[in-house]
C-alpha cells in the first residue's frame, strides 16, 4: 500500500463537493427516532458476550465562556459557572445509568472529553467527574490506555496542564486553528503564540504522551502569507500531530456563521493555494500525511500503525484504538454499541428531563444491517489503508464484489480515468493524486448518499 500524495489543482477543484467525513457508516443523517433505549440496552447486552472488548468513553462538556464564530459543536456560552455544576450533577446519573450496562470486567482504554471546553469544569469538577467514573467503569491503569482532552489555551494555566496530567490524562488536544490577528478578531478567538508554547512545555514538562494542534483553513482573512507564518509557528513548536481542517462555511445551518462578513470569507482559489500549502509546508517539515486533514510526526503511534496497516477511525477521527466499544456520554454525544449508533439528546433540558425520570437520554439511533457492515468493511478499508482488499471482502462476506458492487465501479471508472485510483481484480488502490479524494471515492460505496444526495456536509477537499 503507499500513503505517498500528489496535489494536482485541477483534479482537486473538479472532485470538491458536498460528501460525509465517515466517522462513521452509516452516517449520522441515517440516525431515526425508531431507535429505542431497549435497542440500545439489547446492543449492550450483546457486547457483553466478548469480555475482552475494550470500552472507550466520551464525555461531551457543552460550556463555553466565549463564541468562535467558526464553530459548529453543540455548545452552551455562559458566564454562569454554577451550570457546570449543575451539568455535572446530571452526567453522574446518567453513568449511574449506563455503567451497569457493561461488564465491570471490561478494560476502559480509552476516554476523550470534547465540548464545548472541558476545561469549563473547574479543576476540582474534573476530578469529581474522574473518580465518579472510574468508580463506575474499569479504569485501565497502564500507560497504554489513551485519556485525552481538547484545551482551548485561553481558559488554561501551565499550572493546570501538570494538574491535568495527575488527573491521568496522558494526550492533548490544543485548538489553535490560526495564529494571525486579524483573522482571530474575524472569528472572535484571539490567542497568542506564547500562550500556547508555554502550554506545550508544560505539557511536554508533564509528560504527555501526545500532544495535537488544530488548525483551519479556509478562515475570513486568511491569505498564503498569514497562514504560512502559522505552519511556521506549530512546526517550531513541533506537536506530534496537526489536524488542518478545511472550514466549512455553512451559515444557513450554523447561526454562529453569520457573525462573519461574507466579504472577509477567502475565494475558493485562495481555499486550494491554502490547502496545497498546507500539505506542502507540513510535510517538507517531516509530517507525514494520515488522511483526512490528519499529520503526525514518523515516530509518532498514529503514523507507525498507517505504515503497518493497523490504523483505524472512529467518531473522534484516526485511531490506534477504534475496535472499542464507545460509550456516549453528556447532551448530544454519540455511542457505537456492537452493531449499532445511538445520539443523546441535543436540547440541555430535554437532557435533564430524561435523567430525572431515570431515563436514558437516547434520542435516536440506527441498528446496522449486513450491507451497513459491509459498505463500512469497505469505507474503512479506503479511509484508514488506502486500498480496498476485494478478496478479503469476499472471503468473508461471501459475496462476488463486482457484482455486488457493480454501480460503485461504474462511479469509479472516470476517477480511474483521471489516475485516483487504480482497479484490479484484487484491490482497489488510491494513488497519490486520489489522496485528497479519498472522500468522493467512499462515496461511490455509500447506499444511502446514492439514494439520496444529502446537503448539509462539508466539502469534501
């Protein structure tokens, strides 16, 4: 297989479309109300048949105490800190009601809180929600597990980051998304370079297994100048992984968005010299590309598992651990039970009306047939390999793939045609120029996006 990439110009403006992420398969639009928490309990029960199963939890913290005007997270600005609280109170019964679920013997290995700002929670509030759940579930107590969080580096002290780490968390995640001025006021999150070089050290000081720096692209404001001095800044400050995200601007769907003067948003061509440098500058400094927005330095464990084959994805993105069982926990956040998905509520009340009866704040879900398995077999092998293994697929689903799959090669003839992909009896193979495509490529492979073309995604480049 070759991770190697190529960015030609043309190919990437012709194949820059609307399409998922696939974070997951079927994708969230698929989630329906049908969904019950029985189905949800059953999926769990059913997990519980494997013991060796690992667990991975994600807790969803909503407050923030300002508004990026980018963002498209379900989140909560407040000033009232008590809401933490209070928000705290409801997410330990809500462990109080999924714990028992799962069998005590299965290892948690992995957690992430996401927000929102986990770090909104109060130092002693972080602890609080740690012991409750380490109480609940089964802590893997070795430094293999992986206990992460996104920092926005204006809530935090350096203090903090070495007080975090005693909490346990061994990985990092620092939203920068751009260091110039200008482009911070255009999106109302001014933070400084020192700021976040002194959190680093910090974090590096703690010792941090990783440490990850976001960054978007496509921002009101930003030129090729501006942006290269912030690659420049974080390849000084070498994190072991850059996530770049091309923004999606997509105000009819985020309030937040309308906050941005649409003469500030850069052209689509600014856009692709933005991306393009991006890869180029990243990888001449030794990143090597992940896929999908994702870089990590050679020694790095995401790179080492791209190189031998075992890297995954999941809901949180690229990942050593995917093969866990994920608990969803806190308004909005999302489980993946044995063959299912399930979302909690997104409404903060209706949240805490379901806890108060004793209730699972499930909102919907989807229970995933033998196609959903294959087509996500199938996805996944593009998203994390680079390549589709057909005999694998036919082995072990028992099925002639181009039969079975015989719209989805007609798709892929004129990406072939265009050198995307290459086609062969026993894989289908991205080249370096499809590197970039690889979403339009899965779409091929997607039942319901060619039932339905959806709207609301981002671009797919």
């Amino acid at each position: 297989m070759t991770h190697a990439m190529s960015f030609d110009r043309d190919l990437v403006k012709k194949y820059d479309r609307s399409g998922p992420r696939y974070t997951s398969y079927p994708t969230a639009p698929q989630f329906t109300s049908a969904f019950s928490v029985a189905d949800y309990q059953a999926a769990a029960a059913a997990s519980n048949l494997n013991l060796e199963a690992p667990l991975s939890l994600y807790i969803h913290i909503p407050f923030c105490k300002s508004l990026c005007y980018y963002c498209a997270c379900n989140k909560i600005i407040t000033h009232k800190t008590e809401r933490a609280a209070e928000y705290l109170t409801y997410l330990k019964q809500e462990i109080d009601l999924q714990a028992p679920l799962f069998a005590k013997e299965r290892l948690v290995t992995q957690l992430h809180l996401g927000g929102g700002t986990p770090t909104y929670f109060t130092q002693a509030q972080l602890q609080e929600l740690m012991d409750y759940l380490a109480a609940a579930f089964n802590f893997d107590r070795s430094e293999q597990h992986q206990f992460s969080l996104e920092v926005d580096p204006r809530t935090v002290t350096p203090e903090q980051i070495f007080a975090l780490r005693e909490l346990g968390f061994n990985r990092l995640s620092f939203g920068v998304q751009d260091f110039d001025l200008a482009v911070q006021q255009a999106v109302n999150r001014v933070q400084s370079v020192e700021q976040v070089a002194n959190l680093m050290q910090a974090a590096r000081q703690a010792e941090f297994r990783s440490i990850s720096v976001d960054l978007i692209y496509g921002l009101p404001l930003q030129t090729e100048a501006s942006f290269k001095q912030t690659l420049e800044q974080i390849i000084a400050l070498k994190p072991d992984r850059i996530a770049a995200y091309s923004y999606a601007h997509l105000p009819q769907l985020v309030k937040a968005q309308k906050l941005i003067r649409p003469e500030d948003m850069p052209p689509p061509e600014r856009k692709l010299q933005l991306l393009e440098l991006t890869i180029n500058t990243l990888c001449a400094a030794g990143y090597v590309y992940i896929g999908m927005d994702h870089f990590a330095l050679p020694d790095d464990e995401l790179a080492q598992a791209r190189a031998n084959g075992t890297l995954q994805r999941n809901f949180q993105g690229y990942s050593t651990h995917a093969d866990c069982d994920l608990v969803g926990l806190g308004v909005s956040s999302i489980s993946k039970i044995n063959n299912t998905y399930s979302q909690n509520v997104k409404e903060l009340s209706q949240y805490y009306q379901q806890l108060t009866t004793r209730q699972l704040p499930l909102q919907r879900g989807y229970l995933l047939n033998t196609d959903d398995l294959l087509r996500r077999d199938v996805i996944s092998q593009l998203m994390c390999h680079n390549l589709i293994d057909i005999k694998a697929i036919e082995t072990k689903y028992k099925i002639n793939f181009s039969e079975y799959f015989a719209d989805a090669l007609e798709q892929l003839q004129e990406m072939v045609d265009d050198e995307l992909v290459t086609l062969s009896q026993n894989a289908i193979t991205l080249l370096p120029k499809g590197n970039l495509m690889m979403r339009n490529v899965a779409m091929a492979f997607d039942n319901y996006l060619n039932q339905k073309r959806g709207t609301g995604f981002s671009r797919t480049v």
